[in-house]
C-alpha cells in the first residue's frame, strides 16, 4: 500500500499529473465510526497540443482495491457502482466497459476528453481499530460519493479536463449567442443604450468585437462556474465536501444533514504528505 502511495505522492509532482483524492466514513451508530473509505484519482494530461485530431479513442482506467491496508481483488458492489452508479458525465467522461482481472484489478474502458491521456484510481477501505465490523453496510452510497468528490476535487483544479456533457452542449452555442448580442447593441440607434451596454460590460468603446468577445468571455465564465459546483449544492444543499478531518477525530462530523448515519468529507488521511 505505501509503495502505492509513494508513486502517486512522486507522480503528483510532475506538471502533466492531475490528483484528486476524497475521504468518508460510515457508523451503525452516533457513538461509532466503524469502517472508513478512501478514494485517489492519478490523472495524466497530455503534453501534445500539436494534434489537432477530434477522433476520441477509448482508454483504459486501471482500479486498484486496498483492504485494510492490503491489496485485494475488488467487490462485486464496488465494481457495479462504478460501472452504473457514479455520475462519470458530469466530469465528461463516459464508460463503456468494465472488466475484472485474474489479479482482481478492474479495468475501466472510458472515453473522454482528447487532453486525458491516462486515468489511475485507487480504492482504500478499512475498519476502525475498535470495532470487528462483519458487514460493510451504505458501501455502494458511500463508494459513489467518495468517487464522485474526488473527481469534483480534480474538476475544482481542471475544469478545462473535466467538464461535463451538458455544459459542453452549452458552450457550442455561445458563439451564435455572443453575436446576435452584439449585433443588437451595436446596431442600435441609442447612444445611451449603447453606453450603458459597454458600462455593465465594462468596456470603453462600443465597438462590436469588443462587444462579441467580452460576451463570449462572460457567457464561457458562468457556464464554467456552474459546471464546477457539486451536485448537492446545486440542488441548494449544504455542501459537506469541504469539511477537514481525519479518523481520530469527533465522530460529530460523520454525520450529515439528512440523518444519513454516514458524512463525506474530504480531509487529512493516508493520502496526505508533507
């Protein structure tokens, strides 16, 4: 596991290397954490802006499941909340198959932006230390947040790398729409409207590509905006993403504003290095 981690804490170093990287916990109880889960994305960029190709090819993710601190093969739960559970489309990618290994790594077939070259997840759940829990009960709940937070933590960094299927649909017609703006401020007759159109825009002049591109500027700014804030908080929800903590500390935090007996934070935890 350490060897694991150490390769991921020196790849993070390199420019063309994207971390995201996420943290939960779940308990049967208020008084008792009972098992934890931990999420890692490694994503690679590609340094080649020369090719203009549009063609996407699927790529391969390479899942790595860590038990208690020890490689082990991955779940039958696990590998069907990746497969039909997270929300993959709102970080622009799409999964069209997922097969499991004789070494029990699962192989994710996606496609996605042309920039991604290279996807590498790492799974990590365990107990707590005073508890031989049996079961791991909310795993899929958990597991799907748990992945959905750490790619957020990555399209927080890389929005350029990660934006989702909708918001690129948007972004097509903002061209067509910046224009038809301008052309109705610039051709009008009224030189007040005019001046209080290029004011709000924050412009001099009212010249009409000076229009059209602080338009288009603005219009890309929302949509990008939008795309970056987490589902919950869209549906005007109380984001807990943003919570630091750790395993040692008040079991308070793990629980969430719905009653659900587990939180989802993203804090300090193995992932973490000086």
């Amino acid at each position: 596991m350490n060897d694991i981690i150490h390769i991921i804490f020196v790849l993070s170093s390199r420019d063309s290397i994207k971390i995201g990287k996420a943290f939960s916990g779940s308990s049967e109880s208020l008084a008792e954490t009972l098992w934890f889960f931990e999420v890692c994305f490694a994503v690679t960029e590609s340094l080649n802006t020369t090719n203009s190709s549009t063609k996407i090819e699927p790529k391969q993710m390479k899942v790595l499941f860590f038990e208690d601190c020890v490689c082990a093969t991955i779940t039958s739960t696990i590998l069907q909340t990746l497969n039909s559970k997270v929300s993959w489309d709102r970080f622009g990618l799409s999964i069209k198959d997922v097969q499991v290994t004789d070494t029990g790594i699962a192989l994710i077939e996606w496609e996605g932006p042309a920039q991604l070259e290279s996807i590498l997840l790492v799974l990590h759940r365990y107990r707590s230390s005073q508890t031989m829990l049996q079961s791991w009960s909310r795993e899929t709940q958990l597991c799907k947040r748990c992945i959905e937070d750490a790619l957020n933590d990555l399209k927080q960094q890389n929005p350029h790398l990660f934006c989702s299927h909708s918001s690129k649909e948007l972004q097509r017609y903002v061209p067509d729409l910046s224009c038809c703006l301008s052309k109705l401020i610039s051709s009008s007759s009224d030189i007040e409207f005019k001046d209080s159109c290029a004011q709000i825009l924050g412009l001099q002049s009212t010249d009409y590509n000076d229009i059209r591109s602080s338009i288009t500027t603005r219009l890309l700014q929302v949509i990008e905006d939008l795309d970056k804030q987490p589902a919950n908080k869209k549906k005007g929800h109380k984001e807990t993403g943003s919570k630091t903590s750790s395993p040692d500390e008040s079991n308070d935090n793990l629980i969430d504003e719905e009653g659900d007996d587990c939180d989802y934070f993203a804090g300090n935890s193995i992932w973490q290095y000086q």
